[in-house]
C-alpha cells in the first residue's frame, strides 16, 4: 500500500490549462466535453517521429545465424500455404511504425480500429492475426461553418497537415477537400477508454469544439465491453455575436485497411433507424474467403440536429458522385438531400474502384449557445475464422445475433447507451484518479495501457462450439502432419501413482498406464462438487477490488465464452503464457471470469498430449507438439485451442518457467476470488504441473536447475544451473502449490510441496545470494554474476497471493535495492526502466540481445515488488522511466504501442505487445482484495495447520470429495475417455 502522501510535493504531469486555456475550458464544462484533470496529452500538430527499431550486434548475429536460416526456411514454407508465420522479423510493413497512435476503438474481442491523436483511422485489426498499420485518410470528420449573414464561412477536415497530392490540378479525390487545420490551437486528450479533441477556435476563432471519443471498455461488464462500436460527441460552443450554421461531416470509406477497398463488390446501403438515428451500411466482401464485414456509420437526429447522407461516392473522377463533388455539396448547403435515405443499395463497386459514404449533422448554434452532435461507428463480422479451418461466432452475437447487419442495430444502441457507459466508466476511475497519493502519470498512464485489450488482436467467441469447420477434426488435421496424436487426461490417485492415457492412433483408442495422476473414481463433475456439503459456496454478488473478493455481479452464467489476445502484433501467438504471467494481472482486476476462463483453458491442456512432430528453430532438433504436463507456451495461432505452441523456437515442454507460472497464477486467481469450484476444477492440472517438473531437479535436492539454453520467457539468454529467475518461481510455486492443496483438502501433497520448499530454499540461497542480491545463475559464465531484474519474480507472485515471503526481508530489500541502483539509476539516471541484465561493476550485460534490453512490463512488474515490499518511492521512481521512455514528450514516441522493450539509446522491439499490462500488478499491490488481505496465515515454518475458515473443507480424505475432471476439447485433435 502507498504510504501516507509521499508524492505531495510531486509536480501534476500537464494539467489541461497548459494545453488549453481556462476560459475554453470553463464553456465545455459540461455534459463531460471538457477532458479530465489527468490524461495524457498533445497538441495536434506535434510532429510523429518515426520510430527506430532495435537490431543485432554482429556477435548476436554470428550466434543466431542458423535459427535464422532455419526461421527464413520456416516462414518461405508457411507462406506457401497461404499461412502467416507467428515470428517473422524479415518481412517490414510498407508503414513505418511512427509516434502517431491514440485511443483505439471498439471494446474486446471483435476486431479493432486505432485512432491516431491527430484523428487518422489507423491499425485495423478486423481479421484475426492480422494487422495493417496504415491510414484510411478517407475515413475523417470535417466541419462547414456559416455565420448568419454570409460573411463567415469554414471549411476544413478536422485533422491536421498536408495530404499528399493536396493542390493538384482536377483532382477529384479527398486531395480536394479542405485541409486547413494546423493543429496549433488543438489538442488530444487520452484517458482511456476516452479521448477528447478540443479545437479551441479553429478553424472558426469564434467556435469551440470539443470530440468525445467513448468505447464501451466497462470492467465487469461482459455485454457491452464485447461490441464492436464507438461513439464520437461533439460538443459546440458559439462565443461569437453572430448564429453559427454548423454542419459536422463523417465520411468512411468501405475497407478493412490496406487496399481491401480496392477489390470490388463492395454495397452501400442508406438506412432509417428508431430514436432518430439514421445512417449508411457498408458492406464489405472480404479476400481470401474470409467472413464479410458490415460497417454502420450514423448520427442521431434532435430537435436541433438535422441528419442527412450520402450513400456513396467515389475517389477517382469515374465515379458518379466523386469526393470533390461531395466537398462542394457540403460547402454550398450544409447538408445531403433528404431523399438520399431511399436510394437502396448502391451498385458494387468494381475492382480497382474506393468506393465511401458520408453523414452529415446540422444545427444552429445560438450566440453564446451550446450543441451537441452524436455520431457512431460500428463494425459486424460476426465470425471469426482462423485459418486452418475452425470459424467461431464471436461474443457480441450472443446479443444481437449472427447477421452482418447487426451493425444497424449496434450502431443504434450505442448512440443511445454512450451516457451509461460513460457513466460506469467514470465510477471505476474516479477513485484511482482522485488519489492524491499517487503521481499523476501513473494515473492516466495506468489507464491507456489498457489500449492493448482491445488492440493487442483480441478475439472474444461466444461459445466453446466452432460455428463451422472445413476439418473433420481429428482425422484430417492428423493426416496433414502424418503423424499420432496422444492425450492424458488425468485419472489417477497420489497414492497409487498410476494413470491412464488415452491414446489415438489412425482414430483408434488404446489405454496404458502411465505417470502419477488421479484415479477416475476420485474426479466428481463440476455439479457433483457444487452439491458436496461442508465446501464453502461463494454467490455471485459484486464485490469490489477493494472488498471481500474479486467475484463478478451478473444474472447469467458464469459462461463468458472463450477469450484470446495476443503476445503481440509482431508476435502472432494467442495467449502467450510466459507473457500472460505479466498481463494478467489486469485481466483478474477488471474481468476475473475471462481471467479464469483463460486458466481453465491451460488447465485442459496441461492434461494433453499432441504427439505431431514439430521442428525446433533454434538447434534443428524433432520434438512433438505438446507434451503431458508440461504447461503450453501458447494456445496456438492459425488453430487456436486445437493446435498449441505455435512458438517452434526452442522446445517449450524443456522450459523451467511455463509450470511454475501456471501453477503461482492459478493460486493468485484462487485466493482472489475464492472461488471453490474453480480451484476444485483445475487442481488436478496443479498437481501434474508440479509433478512434470520433478524431472528437472536432477541432483534431488528440491530445486530445479536449467539445462543450459534459454529454457525461459528470456529466450536468448542462456541459463546454467540454478538460476534467480526460474529457481525463484519455483520456490513460490511450491508454496502455492501447498497453500492450495491446503484449502482445497489435499495434505498429503501440501506436506510434499512444503518439505520441497524448505529443502530447495536452502540451496537457492547456498547457491545464489552473494550477500547482497541472488546471482543470474549458478554458473561460471561471464554473466552468471550479472543482476537480473526479474530475479525476484517469485517473491512478486508470492507477496500479490497474500503468501509469507519466500527470503528474509532484508534479502528481498537488498536485492530490490541493488536492482533499483544499478538497473535502474544507472541507466540515464533512471528515465529508461530498468535494464534487464546489469554487471556488479555498473555496466549494461550485453551478453545477449534480451540481457541489454530494457523489458517494460518487467520493469513494471519490478516496481509492483518494490510497492509490495514497502519501497513506494523507488518503485514509482523505476516505473517512471517506462512513461518518461515511451510515453512522455521528451520520450519516443511508443505511446499506445508500447513495445516488449528497447534498447538503452530507445530503439523498440515488437510493438503493441502484451506485457506492459503489468503496470495493473502495480495496482493490485496498492489495492489488494480483501480475500487476500484477510485471508489466514499459513504457517510454513511448522507442520500445516487448517484454518478455521477451511475447517469444514474434507481434508481428511483428500482431493476425491472435491476435485473436478476439466472438461475434454470437444472436437479438437485432443481426445478424452470422459
């Protein structure tokens, strides 16, 4: 917790009035047109820099040299299929990466669009895996103004700069239009899910406008943060003598990025909805047989507001209504002709052709006056298909059905609901934002880093059911690679030491007995556990983060579908769970159910085995797909949930971090939300996790070691022996293991795991604390010495699960304490983050392209320690270097894109990645449920005790009365006998 208000004296990070000046802001003190004290700003006409990517030293590249001939291989050999590869650094989009991004649009889960701060639709995200950063720079909002009497008139696009081709002679495209905005006068406002544009008299000096931008991103809400829409309020204030005509204009081209506009029959469709909401539908027909996409855009009539559109028009001087003829309409009148509404449908457009519509709001704005203008944007695809053949309805569809032309009726609802969300939106950040004990641009930073959940390539279905599937599921998929497919479900019992595998061979099961499961009698259905007397039931009433658990309110199932997002966009992988261990901390504040849901998906496929063979990049070595036991590195990319580990780097089934993490953020999970049917149902994947790892612990002394390669999320930099990072985790998953077995009724493998904890703890700090931090590893390597950031990963978990500490504090301070002078402060005086690897002589490890990176959400992650450990100073100091880095003016530029990490001279790797949510771990250590901060101690220096609260669990006959089987994978290649 922050201590008293140690950032009293900290300057506001740019308050409004310096951007924007208080008479401006006092007339759009209303109806939330003025932006927020806190959020991140700039003025529309900062310069976007492009942004400089990291590269190899030449040592780098001599090491690395066959992975890369092997993943050039690799990718040449996907790409012939019509396929992606996950991990591509040769391929560059033709957009360079610039410091332009803003607040992107939609909620989670059904594609998104980015909005850059000067008001460019950018990064569309409609297909699944795939993303193309460049503009439409047809899709813009404009505005026409006319002073009573003619004397006044205003015409410009509401963004800034010159368009390319702007002033050529007959140009009949959006070259035509007004350009006129310099930016000087305005400004971007970005809290999200919000961002506000204040045009403080421009391009009328009598005129001020305000933008509201609004997605529906509401924290336990899992309706309404599932659609694909945005609302966008215009707020206008007349401060002139004169009444003011105004007509805002919104304009869409019918594309999904790219030059999709381009490739023909797409349709145009005017529409007349209820409560005054009218518009145009955009129908896009998709390549490559992807499904089709419909677009609404609309504005929402008044008394005061007159609505009108233009269906179609064209880009070239062959189309029958051009972008120039459309201009000079809106100049002349304000406004499209009524009956515009009942042209039907346009022709389609034919190939080569862009093909766009326009809707315009009118109204007169008295002197001294005010006026507000809804427009919206929605977006249908109601399925997403992956490409090797399984197509899923997605969320939204669950309430508006599977029509493209649920759009229509998104679009409506939006324009009627926005007041609501704004509403909910404003009760879940008003009590961050009025902490006066926290600096403000961790306030807003907090906030916008949450930009990935909608832009790191969510995908959010609505049933576990595939919608349609062009594979006959197992027999098929197998007959590609040419190979078996094995699954384990656990049956076994801790006693016997005995299970069954189920295996398919040519679509035949056949049974052997292997491994240390848990018997078939002792694993009870999901209901029967529920119907057990003496287990405690939680009911489903809402609890805040700052109450007793982090249980959602909602009348319906706990049934939320099923949720992927991405490593990154440059790492197309779902669900990446090294990754997750960081980002998941924002996912279990804000929507536990997804959460949990995600942890039952990797529970199910701890369970598994697929036995195709697959290829590892970094030695050329043969493995299968996915071992039982082990922990997947991700649910897959071009077959999620069917086909995992889509990573073929190294061979993660060899990895000492996947279980461990599995295993500490299950416990997280479970002591967060106490719920008891969750912790029942994934315990069997807990055990056979902790038991999968065993094998690594060679020497039986309790402590696993590393084999030598980068057997961990780090994955170039090379392990010997015992190291801080994996040794930590391990220590705390041991704990958490025996603190769940514990309050789930399983002693005798808690007693197993604590008797583990004490033997390997000594050996962790035999082998690695030099006496004042824990070594990199038990090596003799150049490195082995060097101060990792991360070391005390396990310690984080540990204190955030509301477990005793894993060392002594004087230990764990020492360690944060040199970590924060040398990884931090050594590195430009602290304004970078906090450097990966660090030399006990002050200089950067360079021993690896990772070792010399600075990684943001560890950095994050590391100040989350240092809070939990009563550091709050050192802690906002370090996380302060990622905002001064990547978000600030003076910084580069990766502001709604924040990069897995940068070099220290800033130069990115892999943007919009997934990571930095860990700034939410931040968070949970300054606002900790209560079902954790109450929880019972457990002793871990004597014998386990039970606590009274779970005195009435059944203990004494271990995990039969209560464990659940995890469900089977439906059609998938895996195969069950349940």
């Amino acid at each position: 917790m922050v201590s008293g208000n140690i950032f009293h004296c900290r300057k506001h990070s740019w308050p409004p009035e310096e951007y924007i000046n208080r008479t401006t802001l006092h007339l759009l003190d209303f109806d939330s047109a003025a932006p927020p004290e806190q959020a991140w700003r700039r003025r529309l006409n900062s310069h976007a820099n492009i942004l400089k990517e990291f590269s190899v030293t030449f040592t780098e590249a001599i090491k690395m040299i066959r992975l890369g001939i092997r993943l050039w291989s690799y990718i040449r050999e996907e790409a012939s299929q019509g396929r992606k590869a996950p991990i591509d650094p040769f391929t560059r989009e033709t957009c360079k990466p610039s410091a332009s991004q803003g607040v992107p649009l939609g909620g989670m889960g059904s594609g998104s669009i980015s909005r850059g701060f000067r008001g460019e639709f950018r990064h569309w995200q409609i297909v699944p895996g795939t993303c193309d950063g460049s503009p439409i720079m047809a899709n813009q909002f404009s505005i026409f103004i006319s002073r009573e009497g003619g004397n006044k008139k205003y015409a410009s696009v509401l963004a800034p700069g010159q368009h390319e081709g702007l002033g050529k002679s007959g140009d009949q495209g959006i070259s035509s239009w007004g350009w006129n905005l310099s930016g000087q006068h305005s400004t971007y406002h970005a809290l999200f899910p919000r961002a506000w544009t204040i045009y403080d008299g421009e391009p009328d000096p009598e005129l001020k406008v305000s933008c509201r931008q609004i997605s529906p991103f509401i924290p336990h809400n899992y309706r309404d943060s599932s659609l694909p829409t945005a609302v966008f309020v215009y707020t206008l204030v007349n401060t002139g003598k004169e009444r003011a005509k105004v007509s805002l204009l919104f304009t869409w081209a019918n594309s999904i990025g790219g030059i999709s506009h381009l490739s023909g029959d797409h349709v145009n469709e005017p529409f007349i909805g209820e409560d005054g909401v009218s518009g145009v539908l955009l129908h896009h027909k998709t390549a490559k047989e992807n499904p089709p996409v419909t677009f609404a855009i609309a504005a929402c009539e008044t008394q005061n507001v007159s609505v009108t559109v233009l269906p179609s028009f064209g880009l070239s001087e062959g189309s029958h209504i051009t972008a120039k003829d459309m201009w000079g309409k809106m100049v002349q009148d304000g406004q499209f002709d009524r009956e515009n509404c009942y042209s039907g449908q346009s022709m389609p457009s034919s190939p080569g052709e862009t093909l766009c519509a326009a809707v315009s709001a009118s109204a007169w704005v008295e002197p001294h006056g005010k006026c507000t203008v809804a427009f919206a944007l929605a977006w249908s695809s109601p399925k997403v298909k992956f490409l090797k053949g399984s197509s899923y309805h997605r969320r939204y569809t669950k309430y508006y059905g599977t029509s493209e032309r649920a759009a229509l009726n998104i679009v409506h609802d939006a324009l009627t609901n926005y007041k609501q969300w704004e509403e909910e939106i404003e009760k879940w950040q008003s009590p961050i934002l009025r902490d006066d004990r926290l600096p403000e641009w961790y306030k807003f930073t907090l906030f916008n880093e949450l930009y990935f959940l909608v832009a790191g390539g969510t995908v959010w279905i609505d049933s576990s059911l595939p919608a349609t599937s062009s594979k006959n599921s197992l027999h098929q998929s197998a007959a590609v690679e040419n190979t078996n497919v094995n699954v384990t479900i656990a049956k076994g019992n801790s006693r016997r030491g005995a299970a069954v595998e189920n295996s398919v061979t040519d679509g035949y099961n056949t049974t052997s007995r292997k491994g240390l499961e848990y018997d078939e009698e002792e694993i009870h259905t999901r209901n029967t556990c529920e119907e057990k007397p003496g287990i405690p039931q939680e009911s489903n009433s809402h609890h805040s983060i700052h109450k007793d658990t982090l249980k959602d309110p909602q009348d319906e199932t706990d049934d939320v579908g099923r949720f992927l997002y991405l490593e990154g966009v440059e790492y197309i992988m779902w669900c990446t769970y090294d990754v997750h261990f960081y980002a998941s901390f924002a996912l279990l504040e804000l929507f536990p159910k997804i959460e949990l849901s995600i942890q039952r998906e990797f529970a199910k496929a701890v369970l598994s085995e697929d036995g195709r063979r697959v290829k590892f990049l970094a030695e050329g070595n043969w493995g299968i797909r996915k071992v039982r036991g082990a922990v997947p590195h991700d649910l897959g990319t071009h077959d999620p949930w069917h086909e995992m580990n889509a990573y073929n780097i190294h061979d993660t089934s060899q990895w000492k971090d996947l279980n461990p993490k599995f295993v500490l953020q299950v416990y997280r999970d479970f002591a967060a939300t106490r719920d008891f049917s969750f912790g029942a149902e994934v315990w069997p994947a807990v055990r056979a996790a902790m038991e999968y790892m065993e094998q690594f612990d060679r020497d039986s002394d309790g402590l696993i070691e590393n084999d030598g390669f980068p057997d961990q999320t780090y994955d170039t930099w090379t392990v010997h022996g015992i190291s801080a990072y994996c040794g930590c985790l391990w220590l705390a998953a041991l704990q958490a293991a025996a603190a769940m077995a514990l309050q789930l009724g399983d002693k005798p493998f808690a007693e197993k795991c604590k008797s583990k904890f004490f033997k390997a703890k000594l050996v962790f700090e035999e082998k690695l604390w030099n006496g004042s931090y824990f070594n990199y590893d038990s090596g003799s390597s150049s490195n082995s010495k060097s101060i990792q950031a991360d070391q005390l990963a396990g310690q984080w978990y540990t204190a955030s699960s509301g477990l005793p500490s894993l060392f002594d504090d004087y230990k764990i301070k020492s360690s944060l304490h040199k970590i924060y002078d040398f990884n931090v402060m050594k590195v430009k005086g602290g304004k970078m983050g906090a450097v990966n690897g660090m030399h006990p002589n002050g200089k950067v490890d360079e021993s690896c392209m990772q070792s010399r990176e600075i990684w943001t959400g560890v950095t994050y992650g590391v100040a989350a320690t240092m809070i939990l450990s009563g550091m709050e100073e050192q802690a906002f100091t370090t996380a302060e270097g990622i905002f001064t880095a990547g978000w600030s003016e003076e910084g580069y530029g990766y502001w709604f894109q924040t990069p897995e990490g940068w070099t220290i001279d800033g130069h990115f790797r892999s943007l919009i990645y997934m990571r930095p949510l860990a700034i939410w771990g931040m968070q949970w250590a300054l606002s900790m449920p209560r079902a954790i901060l109450d929880a019972p101690s457990i002793n871990f220096m004597d014998r386990i005790h039970v606590s009274p609260h779970n005195a009435r669990l059944p203990h004494e006959t271990g995990v039969r009365k209560i464990a659940t089987k995890a469900k089977c994978f439906g059609n998938s290649v895996f195969h069950c006998s349940c």
